[in-house]
C-alpha cells in the first residue's frame, strides 16, 4: 500500500494536479498536512489517534478524508483532542 506521503508526491507530479493544488491551496489542505505529520511523528495509526481520542478508527478516517475533500470542517474542540493524541497543542491565530 503506498503511504499517503508517496501519492501525494506521485499527485503533485502531474503539472495539471499540480496547478490545480496550488489553485486551490485551501486551509484544509494546510491543516491536513499538519495533522498527518503529526500523527506519523507521533508514529501512531489512525486507530490509536482514535483510542486516545476515545473514538472508533472509522472516525478519524473520516475526518481526515473529510478534511482532504474540503467538505467538513471539524470542530475547535476535535482538532484539539487529534493533536493531543498526537502528543501536540493546538494553536490557531489570526494574521
């Protein structure tokens, strides 16, 4: 299976998906990017995100596909308890 890392680059080696990418460059893609790297320098799977978030494994699969559709925007709140599985703080600011 390959890794969510190695598609990405794969993806982006098309100059059309490439463009489209940078196109839309939305937040969500931003915070996706963060909080997978989070939880692979954690070293954790989804599921034990979900277990120390108190969830199902289902759960987080969601809100990351979620995230990477740009359809759902998670909750202050959900953000926090997924960077604090991931042993991070979450900090939000306003430029």
């Amino acid at each position: 299976m390959a890794t969510y890392k190695a598609m990405r680059e794969r993806a982006l080696a098309d100059p059309e998906v490439r463009a489209e990418y940078e196109r839309l460059n939305r937040e969500e893609f931003a915070l996706l990017d963060q909080m997978l790297a989070a939880r692979r320098e954690a070293g954790l799977t989804q599921a034990q995100v979900a277990e120390r978030m108190g969830t199902k494994a289902p759960a987080i699969t969601r809100l990351e596909r979620a995230l990477a559709s740009g359809q759902h925007s998670p909750s202050i709140d959900t953000l926090r308890r997924y960077a604090a599985a991931c042993d991070k703080q979450l900090f939000i600011s306003i430029a």
